[in-house]
C-alpha cells in the first residue's frame, strides 16, 4: 500500500456525502443485505489487508457509509499530491483485492484451482476496467479542459467587450475635446484678427503722433530763435550796464577832482582862519587903534570856518547826489530799453506757444486713440488669455481622459489576471488555501514573533504580518499543528505569503485535521450563502419567467453614474426591481448568526444594486469618508477580493480580505456562492463575517 502523506479533505465535505453514498451503494447494488454479509467475513478479509488501508478495510466489514467514502477520497487526494498515477493505484487495489477473494473462497472451502481461475478473472477485468478509465478519464479531462477554457474565453470576452466599450467612450469623450480644441483654436485666431486691426489703428495714431510731433519740433526751433535773440539782447543790455559803470566811473572821477577843489577851498579857508587869527593877535598889539582890524579879522575868522564845514558837506552831497541820479537814470534808461525788447520777444514766445498747445492738443487727441486702441487691444488680449485658459482646461481634461483609458486599461489587465488565477486552467496552486486563524509563534531574524496565519493549506500559510523579502527562511511553531520551516514567497495587502519546507506525515495530517475543523465551523456560512444565492436565483428567473423583468435589462452592464455621488453611485437597468426584490432574500442569511456583517447580491462585475439597512442610508454631501461606510448600495466593488466574488463560479468561495469602512480597515471573512439565472452567471452572493 501507497504511504500516504500530505492528507487534505474535501473541501466540499457536508451531509450530502451521505447522499453520495446512497447514490454510489444503488449504482454498485449494495444494500444492507451486503454489508450484512460483508460484516460475517470481517475476519478473514482483515488478515489480508496492510495495516493502512484508508476505508477499504471499513467497505469489506461492511461499513457502506460517508466515513468510508471520506476515507477514499483522503486517499486519492494524497496520492493525486504524490503523482502516483491512477493505473498504479487500480494494479495495487487490485492485489489486494485478489488476497481478498481467494480468503473469502478459502473460508466457504472453495478448491485452491477455482481460486487460482477467479483471480485471473479478476485481473483480466481489473485490466479492461484501467483501459477503460484511462480513456473515460483522458476524455473527461478534455472536455473539462475544454468547457473550462470557453468558460474562460466567454469571461474574458465579456471583460475585454467590457472593456472596449469603456475605451471607446473614453475615446468619444476624447473625439469631443479634440472638437472643442478646435473651435477654441478657431475662436483665437478670430481674435488674433481683431489684434492685428486694433495694431493698424495704433500704428496710424503713432504717424499722426509722429507729425505732430516734428509740428512741435518746428515751434520749438523758432522757441530757440528767439531765446538766442533775447540773448542777443541781454548781451546788448549787458554792455549798456557796461557803459553805464564806464560813465559813473567818469562820474566818480569827476567828484574827486570836485572833492580836491573843495579840499582846496578847505585849506584857503583854514589859511584864511589862520590869517584872521593873525590879524586878530596883531589888532590885539595895536590896541585901541587895532580893536575894529581884531573885529574884522574875528568876522572873517568866522566866514572862514562856516565856509570850510558847508564846503565839506556840500562837496559830500553833491557827489553822493550826483552819483545816485546819474547811476538811476541810466539803469532806468537801459531796463527801459531791455524790457521793451523783452516784451517784443515775448509775443514771440506766446506765438510759439499757441502753435506748441496746438500741437499739443492733437497729441492729446492722438494719444486718446492710441489709448483706446490700447484698450481694445488689451481686452482683446484677455480674451485670448480667456481662451488660453479654456484650452488648457480642456487639456487637462484630455489629460485626465487619458489617465483614465490607463486606468481602465490597467483594471482590465487586473480583472484578466484576476479571471485567470481564479479558473481551474490558471489556477498554479499546488493545494488550496483555507482561511483560518490559528495563532503561531516564529524565530524570525533571531527574534521571536507572535501573530496569527489569515490563510492555511497543506503546503503554506498567509501570515498576518510583515516579513521582509528575502528573509531566510525560519521556523514556525503552528497552535495545535507544531513546528514548520518556512520560507518567505511573497507579500500581499494582508500580510507574507510563507511555503512549508518538506511538512511531514504528522503535520500534514494535523494541518488537514485544522482545515477540516475550520471548514467544520464555516458550514453554517456555507449553507446560508448557498441558499441565499439560490433564492435569489430563483427570484429572478420567476421574474423573467412572468415578464416583470428583462433578461437583457437583467445582465445590463450600462451603469450610469450618478451626479454628485461621492464616492461614485451608480445606477443599472435592473436597480429598481432588485432594490424591491433582494434585501427580504438576502436578510435571512444575514440574521443567521451574530457574526455575520453583511450579505449582498453582486452582478458579476462586482455591482451592488442594493445593500443591508444600515449600509443603505442616503449620502451626505460633502462627507466622503461617511459615505463610504455608510452608503454602500449602487456601488461597483471592482477591487480584487470584490471581483474574485463576483466572479466565482464553484458552490461557495471562501477569502479574507481588509474592508474599507472609511478611515479604517476592517478584516472580514467572506463566503461567497454563485447566482445562476438560466444558466448564466449572473453574480453572487457575498456573505461577510468577523474574524
């Protein structure tokens, strides 16, 4: 017997194993009247069978139940893990199988010859029956191989048609922004037409500025004229004040030759003063006959002093007189003269003026223009800025259009790889992974870590936690399982994907054991899920069925966005009949146990139509995050864990992944089961729990 190892149950194992097995005992003819008999040669039977025997020893002591047809799957599950062919396991079924018969024949005393015959028998069939299965099975195979691929090809079509019409709306939106940009560039350059007239207009009032500009040129030369004539003059006035100063210097020569005649009478006086006293003193020797010559002499004495002080001021006055009326007349004559000169050139000056205003006056009237022409321009030139301005909006808006075909190239490829890995033709897992929690301590760079795994399988586990890349690997002690060594594959959203290396037989069998009591606990999940999905199913294909709805409006992809929603709402053809149909078919599902959060029905894209009370309240403008936990319903749920949901296609579809709740991250649990409506996946119910 084949050593078993790596042992994973069913992950499908219910009640209806007990079913399977009524079908396969009426498909074999073994009723109670068999396992009766089989019962009665449980001894025998046991000394030829090896000391593992995985359910057959249970079938030959008659023990035809769903333990038995477990055990037979647990078999074939781990030698399917090994690569050991079906042939090799049908030739080893088949010797034992033969030490089986050959002690039923020897217990009823059957001749060992008619043993010998039967065995031969026995092997001829058993060769026949492995042609026969290697055949059934190559073709059976194929035609899953070949119903999985169009299954694929019909998914990917719908993506990529999906797809393209979503491009090709971007591409219109595109198509009409290039139409815009062209009326824009349309309405610039009409605009750059009015620039070029209003520059005319301006270059003619600058010629006009121009002449009259060379009109006050030419006042302003006959300005200079007559500057340089009233210099003329006041040069000739200068030399008049030249003349003048000659004159008074004549004047000043005049009143010293006045001043040395009086200072010669001064002196005669003072001599005839001295004479007189002379006399006086003479007149005095005389006597008596000298008293009326001393009163001369006194008389004259006198005379003489009175003649010297008016001589003195006299000759002080005059000159003084002299000098400031002959200096007075001819400054007045002069200023006279220039003034009058000065007043002829001043009617000059104001003539040159009057034509300077004049020309003045036309530059004003000329600037005027050249200002309105300026204002013109410039409002023409805000216009266009307007314009620019236009154009670069609608740039932006190309750009972000653009952004957008990324985007929805980039979600394509997304929902394509997210298809692939989840098809039974892309799937490259060797086992699969069951979401469980099951704590572990790790020895990780040298340090102890302790966490819990989010995923389980016979081959690996998703640690809920962070490991860097290229870690080496490390040893793992699992609650209830013991210690692996694991290395680190990659990292995820929701935590390090992390391979056991070489599990042996004991932890293979405890690893498969947490699974099953894991699975164990999601039944009632399962079931719930599965049976909302199937109410709903059948209420809409009654719908159909009684024309209250349209197959086409039914799958109707056209979702239309609804204006300021945030985030987006959307709105499909089927959103009315599914808001009054859904929430009572799903709502039981929801209260069959205290864990669950939520249960919905999503189309295959991943569109909610209607959502659980209290994910379905009105949106609040302006409150994105609150929205987000709180509006849920007519949204589309495109991220992975959203698409692997909606595009499931087994009976139930368990993951875990990190809802987002608006500012926080919650993890869920969720279980999901196809919708099928007339043989069309239509979507699926996902059913969601608290870890």
């Amino acid at each position: 017997m084949f050593a078993a190892s790596h042992l994973s149950p069913s992950m499908d194992r219910t009640q209806s194993d007990d079913s399977e097995m009524d079908r396969l005992r009426g498909l074999f003819r073994l009723d109670d009247a068999d396992a009766k008999r089989l019962g009665r040669l449980a001894a025998p039977l046991a000394a030829t069978l090896p000391p593992s025997d995985h359910g057959l020893g249970r079938l030959l002591a008659g023990g035809l139940d769903a333990e038995a047809l477990l055990r037979a799957r647990e078999y074939g599950t781990a030698l399917a893990a090994r690569g050991i062919r079906a042939r090799d396991v049908l030739a080893e079924q088949t010797a034992t199988m033969e030490s089986a018969l050959r002690a039923v024949l020897a217990a009823h005393r059957i001749a060992p010859r008619a043993a010998d015959d039967m065995a031969s028998v026995l092997r001829a069939g058993m060769l026949h029956l492995d042609a026969t299965l290697e055949a059934q099975t190559e073709a059976g195979l194929g035609r899953q191989n070949r119903s999985d691929l169009l299954d694929l090809t019909d998914m990917l079509e719908r993506e990529i048609v999906g797809a393209v019409d979503v491009i090709g709306a971007q591409a219109q939106r595109l198509s009409s922004g290039a139409e815009q940009l062209d009326e824009v560039a349309e309405r610039m350059r009409a605009m750059a037409g009015s620039v070029s007239a209003s520059a005319v207009n301006t270059a003619e009032d600058v010629q006009t500025v121009a002449g009259a500009t060379e009109e006050l040129e030419v006042s302003s030369r006959e300005i200079a004229h007559q500057v340089v004539q009233a210099t003329e003059l006041t040069g000739e006035a200068t030399t008049k004040a030249g003349d003048a100063s000659s004159r008074v210097g004549g004047l000043a020569s005049i009143s010293t030759d006045i001043r040395a005649a009086l200072d010669l009478i001064s002196r005669i006086a003072g001599q005839t003063r001295m004479l007189a006293l002379n006399a006086t003193i003479e007149a005095a020797r005389a006597g008596e006959m000298g008293r009326g010559f001393a009163v001369v002499a006194s008389e004259v004495k006198g005379l003489a002093q009175q003649t010297e002080h008016a001589t003195g001021t006299i000759s002080g006055q005059a000159q003084a007189i002299r000098q400031a009326t002959e200096g007075v007349t001819g400054m007045v004559d002069s200023v006279g003269a220039i003034i009058g000169s000065i007043n002829v050139i001043a009617g000059h000056v104001a003539a040159a003026t009057e034509q300077q205003r004049a020309a003045t006056a036309e530059i004003t009237r000329s600037a005027a223009r050249a200002a309105q022409c300026t204002r013109e321009v410039a409002s023409n030139a805000n216009q266009v800025l307007a314009e620019a301005g236009t154009t670069t909006e609608i740039a932006t808006r190309v750009k972000d259009l653009s952004q957008v075909v990324g985007r929805d190239i980039r979600d394509l490829h997304r929902r394509i790889s997210v298809i692939l890995r989840s098809s039974v033709v892309g799937d490259r897992r060797d086992s699969d992974r069951y979401p469980c929690a099951i704590g572990f301590q790790a020895m990780i760079g040298g340090q102890r870590v302790d966490g819990r795994t989010a995923d389980l399988s016979p081959t690996g586990a998703l640690l809920a936690m962070t490991v860097p890349a290229g870690t080496a690997p490390f040893e793992v002690r699992l609650d209830g399982i013991g210690t692996l060594r694991a290395r680190v594959v990659t990292g995820s959203a929701l935590g390090t994907h992390a391979a056991f290396e070489a599990p042996d037989e004991a932890a293979s069998r405890a690893i498969a054991a947490a699974i099953a009591a894991e699975h164990g606990r999601d039944e009632l999940f399962i079931q719930a899920a599965r049976g909302a999905a199937a109410r709903v199913s059948k209420a809409f294909e009654e719908a159909l069925a009684a024309c209250a709805l349209d197959e086409a409006d039914l799958f109707d992809v056209d979702y239309q966005p609804i204006a300021g929603s945030d985030p987006l709402q959307h709105l499909a053809r089927f959103t009315p009949f599914a808001e009054r149909a859904v929430p009572p078919l799903v709502e039981p599902a929801r209260q069959a146990d205290k864990r669950i959060v939520f249960c919905i029905a999503v189309d295959r894209n991943g569109y909610a139509p209607t959502h659980n009370p209290e994910f379905s309240q009105p949106q609040r403008p302006g409150e994105p995050e609150w929205n987000i936990a709180h509006c849920r319903n007519r949204r589309i749920f495109d991220d992975p864990a959203g698409l692997l949901a909606a595009r499931n296609t087994k009976a139930h579809f368990i993951q875990l992944y990190n809802r987002d709740m608006g500012g926080q991250k919650v993890l869920l649990k969720e279980v999901d089961a196809p919708i099928q409506v007339r043989g069309r996946h239509w979507g699926a119910i996902r059913l969601a729990l608290r870890q």
